[in-house]
C-alpha cells in the first residue's frame, strides 16, 4: 500500500522540546496493512459550523429519574473558551476513567479483534521517515507503541490521568507523556512531523475547531491520520445494529459497571456521529482545516475507517 503515501515529503524530525514526562526510545517493525475501498475527498458544500443539536439523544434508559452519565454527554453543543475543557470532553473523562487497567483487553474483544488491527492500518498511514509524532487521545499508549515499533520519536497526549498511567507503566520512560485537551493542545504551531488520533472527534463539542487546533502543530507536509469507527452499510448495518444494541451493552454489563456504562454509550454515540457527519462530510472538515490530499479508508465491513492527508502548506489553522 505504498502508493496511498505518495507525495508525503520524508523530512527528518523539527522538534521544540517543553517537557512534562519525557523520554523516547523506537525500536522497529513493519504495519500490516488491512484491505479495504479506498476514497479521496470530493469537494462538497461548505458547512456552517457545529450543528447546535445533540449528537443524538445519546441514549439512557426511557423512563430513568435524575441525569445520569450518558444523559449529560447527550447534551446540545455549547461554546467553550480556548484553553478550557468542553462539556463533552469532561464527560469522556468520566466515562473513561475507571476503564483503563482492563482497557487493552476488554476493548480488543468487545471488538472481534479488530481494534488492534485498525490501530496499526492507521499507523501504517504515517510516513516512515522516523520523525516525531504526537499521539492524540493516546490513552493506554496503544497506537504509541505501534510508532515506537516504526522508528518514531513518540509523544502521547490525553486529558485521562487513568489511560496515562497505564501508559507510563507500559512504556518505562521511553515515551513523553503529557496530560492535556485536544481541543487546546499545549504546543507550539508546527512542533510535529506528524499526528495521529483515535476516537476523539465524537468526544468534542466542535470537531470542526479541533481539527484547527491539531493541524496547527503538525508541521507543514506532515500527516495526520484518524482512526474512528463507522456504521456499515447494507446488509451488515442489520448486524451491527444487533451487536452494539444488544451483544456490546450485554457484554460489557457481565465485565463491570464502568464497562456498562461504556457499553450502553457506545452504539448510540457512533450511530448519532455518523448521522451528522457522514464520510463525506468528514472529509470536507478536513479539507477546511487545512488538509490536503485527504484520503479514506473503510475496515472490517464498514465498522471502522481511517482518514490520512497532509497540512498543507500555509493551510488556514
């Protein structure tokens, strides 16, 4: 799949170092690719800015008293001040925290095995010219420790102090680690070769800005790549809603409370995303952040897809 990277320029590493928890070492290794249908951008509309509804009435139970977790992440968009966490953020942050020592595991079968595949299709993505790379929504360090096995220079940013831990214990120093939002990234314009994120834009109140805000530290010609997941369509979107309405909710119920709250949350959150931002869509959002050369894939039937491209140069940020 060489050819999906043509025309990404192979600069060494410009790094401006501020420090949290440092350190890096990269070994090496080669990325298995996943098959799949490949897109390019096609120029649509312009859109006109964050859609003010929910991204669904993220789900809850009919009938339940009071507010609970998955209620407030189902609130309407809000403005947020630069430098301040959003609503929706803040309410990941809660789901997420009792999660993270049983994480790697439990996410990886919940997902039929297909995450870890996804993880490294995405870091395949990243042109291996062993520079260095921010890690966006890094969590437990998974896509990280893809990027350290490729050569890379590797710093993870998360706003979870629970996926941090469990980061630091994975990595033994070899990574920098800094707890922060994306949505207002503690970095200077242009600090990084590259930038990679994983399920991260249905967990901010305007994916629109955010993505702003990481393609402003990516130097110009650098990559970013996403991996999020995605509702298939035709006939396996009859599967897949049976899974995450009854199979996810009532597997994840059987491990712990957290992992029930997650369960319940995953399958509307998803479905309610992709309603508003449909591929396509999805695409445009990147090319108006300053995106070029952006590119798709869909994984596993449709359940997941990985977008690529480059900052372009003097892209708006």
């Amino acid at each position: 799949m060489g050819g999906d990277q043509d025309g990404v320029a192979h600069v060494p590493a410009h790094r401006h170092r501020r420090a949290r928890r440092v350190e890096h070492e990269p070994g090496a290794i080669t990325c298995r690719a996943v098959e799949g249908a490949e897109v390019r951008a096609d120029p649509r509309r312009r859109l006109r800015g964050q859609d003010g509804r929910d991204l669904l009435s993220w789900s809850g139970e009919p009938g339940r008293s009071g507010r609970g977790l998955l209620e407030l992440v189902g609130e309407a968009h809000r403005p947020q001040n630069r430098g301040l966490v959003s609503g929706r953020a803040h309410q990941a942050k809660a789901l997420f925290a009792p999660i993270g020592p049983t994480y790697d595991r439990v996410g990886s079968v919940l997902s039929l095995g297909q995450d870890p595949r996804w993880r490294r299709f995405l870091v395949s993505r990243i042109p291996a010219d062993g520079g260095h790379v921010l890690d966006v929504a890094t969590g437990t360090g998974l896509v990280a420790r893809e990027l350290l096995r490729r050569g890379f220079t590797v710093t993870g940013l998360d706003q979870s102090p629970q996926m941090l831990e469990q980061a630091r214990g994975r990595f033994g120093g070899r990574v920098e680690l800094v707890e922060g939002s994306a949505e207002a990234l503690p970095f200077p314009d242009g600090s990084f070769d590259h930038l990679t994120f994983t399920y991260l834009l249905r967990y901010v109140d305007d994916p629109a800005a955010a993505l702003h805000e990481l393609t402003r530290v990516v130097r110009p010609r650098g990559t970013l790549a996403m991996l999020e997941f995605a509702v298939p369509s035709g006939g396996w979107r009859p599967l897949w809603e049976l899974y995450v309405r009854v199979g996810l909710p009532t597997a994840c119920r059987l491990i712990s409370p957290g992992w029930h709250e997650v369960g319940r949350f995953l399958g509307p959150s998803i479905r309610g995303f992709y309603e508003l931002y449909p591929l396509q869509q999805m695409l445009e959002l990147w090319r108006e952040a300053g995106i070029a050369d952006v590119r798709a894939r869909r994984l596993s039937l449709g359940g997941g897809v990985v977008v690529w491209g480059r900052r372009a140069r003097g892209g708006r940020t």
